[in-house]
C-alpha cells in the first residue's frame, strides 16, 4: 500500500478529532516523518561537489585548470559554474536555467537566469552582482550554458503556491523550495524570481516563544491560523479573504501581523500600504496560495491606493494569467469599509464578502487579553518580537508538508468542516447560522477556515494548544463582528437602528438656535433643529451598519451630505469658530 493511500484515512480521523475539539490522546505528531517535505529538493552544493560535477560534465571546447572554467587555449573564461535544470512555462515559453556557481568568498550560490538575458550583459550582471567572477566574453557564457548536456528538465513557474506538475499536485515556497510527495532530484518544478530563504531558530522555539503565549489571547490565535488557512483557500473553493485588524493608538495591531508573519517567514518582512505597485506585484507572485502581510493602513489614503482597497477581493491576475489566491492581513486605525464609505468609494458586494474588519483593541490590555506574567504590555510585546525575530518560517511548511500527505482525503471533507465550523461559530455568537445570508455567510465561511486550520495543526501536533482552542478563539472574534452585520446588511435594517438610537438618546441633542458659545465649541455635542440631527462620528460608530451603509443612505434621502468632495458629512455654518463635520440625518426619515 502507497504512503500516499495510508495517509487518507489519518488525515479523516484527525480533521474529524480535531474539528470537534474532544479529548484524546496526544495528537499524533508528524514532525520527523515530514521532515523531508520541508527541506529542499536540491540541497546547496558544497565546493568539491561543484568542481567535480563541472569537471565532469564540461563539453567539448572548454576545460577545468587550477579551479578555472578556460577555454582549449588555456585562456580564462570564468569560475565555476554548473546549469542544474533548465525550465519553461507550460505554454512553451519563458525559457530559464538555474544554476550554482562559485563566489569570490569561495562559498556556492544559486541563481535562476533568462535565457534571453544570456543574450548580453544582464545575466552575467546578476551574477557578478552575487560574487562571480567572469573575465570572458558573455557569448562564452552562453556557449558553455546552452551546450552543456543531459541537463534536467523542469515546469516554470513565476509565482509560489499550489502546481500541478508531470509527477503531481506540489507546493512551491516563494524561496524556491519545492514541497510535495515527488522528492525528486532535481526537483520538478523551478520558482523563477525567488526570494532568499526566510527561517530561524526552530519549531519548537517557536511554538515555545510565540504559540504558547497565544493561548487565552483571541486576536493571536486568530492571526497565527489565519496564515495557516491561506493555503487552503484553493482547496475549500475560495480565492481571496482579506481581514483587517483596526484600533486606534498603538495597542498591538502591529505586533499581531509579526506574529502571523513568523508562521511563514522572516517578521521584518511585514510592508506598508504605501508601496508601491511594481513592488506589490512582485509580492503577489511570492505570497500566491499564502499570506500578504501589510501593515499601517493611512487615516488619509490617496485616491489610488483606495482603488486598491476597493479592489482588495478581486482577482489578482499576474503576467502570465495566473490567479492569486490567499489571505491578505492588514492593520490600521479605522475599518476598512468606514473609509471606503467616507471616500464615497461604492464596493461590490462580492467584494464586501472577502474583506472582513476585527476590532484589534478588545482585550484587557489593548489587543491582548493576558500577559502570561509579564509585568506590562511592552514587556510582553518585546518578548514575542524577540521570540519571533529569532524562530520563524517553520510552521507553514510542516503544515503544508501535512496537507500534501492527505491531500485526496482533504478535497472531500474539507467543505463539510467548513460548514460545520460556522453553524459553531455562529452559536458561539447566539446568531443561527441560516440567518446569516449573502455576502455575509462568505465571510462567515473565510473565519471558519481560519478556525478549520488552526484545529488541524493543533491534531497534527504543530501547535501546543489544546484541542478546540481554535474554534473557541474564532466564535468569540465572531460574537464580536456578527452582531454589527445583521445578515445582508440592509439598509433597511441600519434605519431602523438609527431611529432607535435617535429615540433612546433625544435629549442629548441640542437645538442649535438654542446653543451658547461653550457649547457650540465641544466636539462631542451633537445637535437637531427643525429639519435634521447631526451626529457626531462617535454616535455613529455606534449605529452598526451605519458607515458601511452610508452611499446607499444618501441616494434614499436618510443622510443629507454637504457639496464637500470625498466626504460624506455636513460641515456646520460659521457659528461654529471650528466648523466642525457631522452626519446630518434627516428628522422626517428616522422619527
């Protein structure tokens, strides 16, 4: 019986275990069995393996001398250098070699080159730009590569992620490791543009300095299984889920997507919006079937970057018509859809489905609950960014390692976890999950994967929690976030809402041609006369569904915006020394 046919009925029974969250024995762990999965499938070459293979593997017009690649007349042409596999797409086209060579420092590196950058001084640029030496010509360098015989042959890809190639389903780390159940040598697939290799420390350093501290903390558990689910976004069917961690001041936003990033790779990678779009298109092609962390959302985006946010849940098509799949972790000080709705930038319901907004600063201590004995939150925030700093990029692909051993058996019951994970999650919530419909329920069903994952890497023995940590974590994050949706998010039922928070709160409203200097200049007062009442941004924070809502408000007459480009509110007249901003709501509409 195959490795692969004995693994499908282990991947059942602990997907079944570990969604439920029953005791049990210890949760089976595969760490030394998949040991392989995550390493390399072409390990680094020392030099004596270099100069052998290339002294046996030279063809005719070229020959070794004193550690020197030279040409019949004993004239130099440059160090060592050997093509390991030659690649293209599978469309015929995007022809490339990798190849290890010698640097000055005397170590071995690898580099993946064009075949059309052979053609000038591009590849032997890039080459000498990492320590090698070429003293010939470049069309020596392309003599020497394109001739040399019996060399692998590889699939091309440009982005990380799921592949199918010749031998199967793998999955191709954004450094270039190859991970699936087809250790061949050297490999069957080649990562065209990939980045250096992101781990450190170990697992268990890891689990023992970040994982650990998680438990009795919501938002950590959550960030670290929210990398966990983006490869399996394809698998269950989905394509992009987008969560947004919001609060104001520094209460840990920051520190959430450095620990999800620690799943994956180095946390000092984390980005900010502001990059540019050359650079976020390269971090598609790297984050594909992963995690794109970006963090600092601006109070006040440009006009361009908000095209990006409205776009966030849509296709993100590459240069070569391929689609991005994941999971995109972002922080800032306000929800995503508030400033969507404040820039008056009206967003598509599909879309509104994959992008979800956490309130970050719930916990006793900001965005943590529990300090695990430290005396204070910076202390407790220092430790997990050392302990991230010097573990990570191991947990992903000992996860991944995992899914591509069950990989049959999860394609089936992968969508019934799911399902049965949100009806958990909503009950959690006190909401029936047949309540919940239209985009929301896509998202419901983004947080359940979320929860799906962490429970299978705790049964797989990757996370020290126990079993239904996970699931516990999610319906408390959703006990927060359902409430404020209301199924569909009708407008009809935000005015309903906005009436009864008007009729509860009527005498904090100020006639305005009843207001003393004192009062017109307190921010927070909210005033009425006889056609509307202003609120203020607080009061509607408050309102759920209000700011979401808010274009549709207007175009029914609820809200009356000032002539103001790009905002939503009224300012007020020049009795105020300030003239401050409300939300002007008409009275004939809510009361």
């Amino acid at each position: 019986m195959s490795t692969r046919m004995m693994m499908e009925p282990r991947m059942n029974d602990m997907m079944s275990n570990g969604m439920e969250g029953s005791a049990g024995t210890r949760p089976w762990s595969l760490a030394a069995q998949s040991a392989d999965l995550t390493e390399p499938a072409l390990r680094m070459l020392t030099m004596e393996e270099l100069e052998d293979r290339v002294a046996s593997g030279l063809h005719s017009g070229f020959k070794l001398k004193a550690g020197f690649i030279c040409d019949m007349d004993n004239t130099r042409i440059c160090d060592l250098i050997l093509p390991l596999r030659w690649a293209r797409r599978q469309d015929g086209s995007g022809y490339a070699v990798e190849v290890a060579f010698a640097t000055r420092h005397r170590s071995v590196a690898r580099m993946v080159l064009e075949n059309v950058a052979l053609n000038g001084s591009r590849a032997i640029a890039r080459l000498a730009d990492h320590g090698f030496t070429m003293v010939g010509q470049s069309s020596s360098l392309k003599r020497l590569l394109q001739g040399w015989r019996n060399v692998p042959d590889a699939l091309r890809t440009d982005r990380s992620g799921w592949l199918r190639t010749s031998c199967e389903e793998v999955y191709m780390r954004a450094d270039g490791t190859c991970l699936g159940a087809c250790p061949t040598e050297p490999g069957p697939a080649l990562l065209a543009n990939p980045r250096p290799p992101q781990r450190a420390g170990t697992l268990a350093g890891w689990q023992e300095a970040v994982a650990r501290p998680a438990l009795g903390n919501d938002l950590m558990i959550f960030a670290i299984c929210a990398a966990l689910a983006a490869p399996l976004m394809r698998p269950a069917g989905m394509q992009t889920g987008t969560f947004h961690l919001h609060g104001k001041g520094p209460i840990g936003k920051s520190h959430l997507a450095l620990i999800a990033a620690s799943v994956d790779h180095a946390p000092t990678l984390r980005l900010s919006w502001t990059i540019d779009t050359e650079r976020l298109d390269r971090l598609l092609e790297q984050t594909c079937d992963g995690l794109l962390d970006l963090d600092c959302l601006s109070e006040n985006p440009s006009g361009r970057l908000l095209e990006r946010l409205a776009g966030l849940g849509d296709e993100a098509v590459g240069p070569h018509d391929w689609s991005w799949h994941g999971i995109r972790l972002s922080t800032g000080e306000r929800p995503l859809s508030n400033l969507l709705a404040q820039h008056r930038k009206i967003v598509a319901a599909a879309v509104t489905s994959r992008v979800i907004d956490i309130a970050a600063g719930t916990g006793s201590y900001g965005a943590f609950q529990t300090l695990h004995g430290h005396a204070d939150a910076d202390g407790f925030l220092a430790a997990l960014r050392q302990g991230a700093e010097a573990h990570h990029g191991h947990l992903l692909p000992a996860f991944i390692g995992q899914i591509l051993a069950g990989q049959k058996a999860l394609g089936g019951v992968l969508p019934e976890r799911i399902a049965a994970m949100a009806s958990k999650i909503c009950a959690r919530a006190d909401c029936p999950v047949t309540a919940v419909e239209g985009p929301l329920r896509e998202a419901l069903r983004r947080l359940a994967l979320v929860a799906v994952a962490g429970e299978m890497a705790i049964t797989f023995g990757l996370l020290p929690w126990p079993r239904g940590s996970a699931t516990e974590a999610l319906g408390a994050i959703a006990a927060r976030w359902l409430p404020g949706q209301d199924g569909t998010v009708k407008p009809g039922n935000v005015v309903r809402r906005l009436a009864a928070f008007i009729a509860e709160n009527r005498d904090v409203f100020s006639w305005l041609d009843a207001g003393s200097e004192a009062d017109r200049a307190d921010p927070e007062r909210s005033w009425q006369d006889d056609t509307f009442i202003y609120l203020t941004a607080t009061q509607a924070n408050l309102i759920p569904g209000f700011r979401a809502l808010l274009p549709e408000l207007v175009k029914q007459g609820v809200v009356a915006p000032g002539d103001e480009r790009n905002s939503w509110k009224w300012r007020m007249g020049r009795q105020f020394k300030t003239r401050p901003r409300y939300y002007r709501i008409r009275k004939d509409a809510v009361m």
